[in-house]
C-alpha cells in the first residue's frame, strides 16, 4: 500500500510518496529529519539553520504522522495456525466400558524437571530397552512439554519422524514453537482425544506413552484406536510410577489387566535407573476385541 505524504516547509507543500510496509521507526526519523531538520541556504547570504523551535515542532509533527500510517497501514502479525488431528477419527468413546479405577487429572505438561531427568539417562534406557533407532517412526502419545518429542528426534534422525500428540492445544502450541525454534524437520504435532489418539493408521514402529498412563479417562477406547496406527512387529512402551492412579502412577497389575482387556501381549517389564518409574512394554494386536467385547478390569484397590 503507498500513501502520500503532505510535508509543510515555509510557504512550499511537498509530497512525498512512501512505501508503508517498508517504513520503519528509524526510517520515518530518517525521513522527517530529511524533509524538516536540513540546513537552509538563503540566497545571497551564509548557510544558517532554521529556528530550533520551529524546527523541533515540525519535526515531531511529520514523524509523528508517519509513525501514525505505519501503525494503521501495516499488516496485522498471522495468527499461528491451530493444531489439529492428524488422522481422522477411530471408535468413539461411548463404545467402550468406562475404567473400573480414579482417573488422575492432567495438571502439567511435564513430570519431572529435565535436567533430573537427563541425570537418571532416563530416555537412553528407554530408547535401548525398546531398539529405538534411525529411521524409526514413532509416536510420542501424550507428548505435553516435548521432553521425549526432542529426544525421539535425535534418535530417530533425518530419515525417520515423530508423531507428538496430546489432547491439550496448549501444550501442543507450545511444543510446536520448540521444535521449531531446535530446527527438528521430523516432527509432527497432532491433537488427539482421551480415547483416540488420532494417528494414521499401519503408521508407527513404537509408540511411547511416558508418566501419563493415569491420566487416559478411556483407557479401553484409546489402546483400541491406537492398535490400529500401529505396524506389523512393533511395539508399545508405557512408563509410569508404581502407585495407585489417583497419585499419578499406575500399579502394574492394573497396567496388565487393562492392556490384556483389549489383545496386547506384555513382552517385557523393567525397573528403570534414577527412580523414574518402569518401563512396560507390549506387542500390539492385530485384531483387538470389538469394543462390546472389552470386560474391564475389576477394581484392584
């Protein structure tokens, strides 16, 4: 967009054209101090610059002006686009029985500071407990603040992708700029939903569900549709803590129960290093129960 500018100097109107989107606050001081601060030569008579006052006035009136368009003028900032799902929608939730346990509730998008965390090797144990490696696609389900979003990314490498998703688009807003700001080409955000991760389907070679197995308010319904993302001969690894769920940890007996509710085989179970809780991990299967078929599991406090 161009505007032109009407500059009073003595008994002489100037116009000058500007270009608004180029305009800056040191371009319009620029401007006005060309137009209104130069020196002036009277004919026949000695260069002598024009009254202080005046000038200072006329001054503060163009660059005032000009700072004035620029606000009116220039483009508004693009919003962030939203995040949304990256798959379309599996079951719905009504389909499955409800958990027979408390739900604890989702009060942070982290579960411990990283630094503690990277002092434990807490994903090195997990990465080679679970053969991570280059060229891997994996879901980092639950991803909150993106501590094992930015580290799959490393793992996986250029060649392989990360798929972080999480039922908070603040979280995921958030996680979305880190990743960016780390320069990470191999990673996908995605919203989910508390029973249906929304993930493309014969998608995955792991998938990781880390200290946020307690917080799923359909356990049944989100271990279904996730079967579904997943390839021939991959795996699931889940970490938590073993205390009850409404303290933000599920025992292991309820983790078995659940996960065999719904087909999944437990390969193996470890007790991680650093207190960080263990590391349980399933072969998903390739025909999961219809949800009517599902028996929850009776309640084990």
């Amino acid at each position: 967009m161009r505007a032109d500018i009407v500059v009073s100097r003595s008994s002489v109107s100037s116009f000058k054209s500007v270009e608004i989107s180029e305009l800056s606050p040191a371009k319009v001081l620029a401007f006005a101090d060309e137009r209104i601060m130069r020196r002036v030569v009277r004919p026949g008579g000695p260069e002598r610059p024009r009254d202080e006052g005046k000038r200072m006035a006329s001054f503060g009136k163009v660059s005032g002006l000009l700072l004035c368009m620029i606000s009116l003028y220039s483009p508004a900032p693009r919003a962030a686009e939203p995040v949304v799902a990256l798959a379309p929608s599996g079951e719905q939730a009504a389909r499955f029985p409800a958990p027979n346990r408390p739900v604890a509730s989702i009060v942070s998008p982290l579960w411990s500071s990283e630094d503690s965390r990277r002092s434990a090797g807490e994903t090195g144990q997990v990465f080679r407990l679970m053969s991570i490696r280059p060229g891997m696609r994996v879901a980092d389900v639950g991803a909150g603040s993106g501590y094992y979003t930015m580290a799959l990314a490393r793992a996986v490498g250029p060649k392989g992708e990360v798929l972080a998703q999480d039922v908070v688009p603040e979280y995921l807003a958030s996680l979305r700029k880190r990743v960016q700001k780390a320069g990470f080409a191999n990673v996908r955000v995605g919203l989910g939903e508390m029973h249906d991760p929304r993930l493309p389907k014969e998608s995955l070679d792991a998938a990781i569900l880390v200290h946020m197995y307690h917080e799923i308010a359909q356990p049944y319904g989100l271990l279904y549709n996730l079967a579904s993302a997943m390839r021939p001969g991959s795996r699931i690894g889940i970490v938590d803590l073993d205390r009850a769920t409404e303290n933000h940890g599920t025992p292991p007996e309820v983790l078995r129960c659940e996960l065999a509710a719904v087909g999944y085989r437990e390969i193996s179970f470890h007790r991680l290093r650093g207190d960080v809780g263990y590391l349980a991990i399933f072969d998903p299967p390739v025909e999961p129960p219809l949800p009517s078929a599902i028996v929850p599991c009776r309640s084990m406090r």
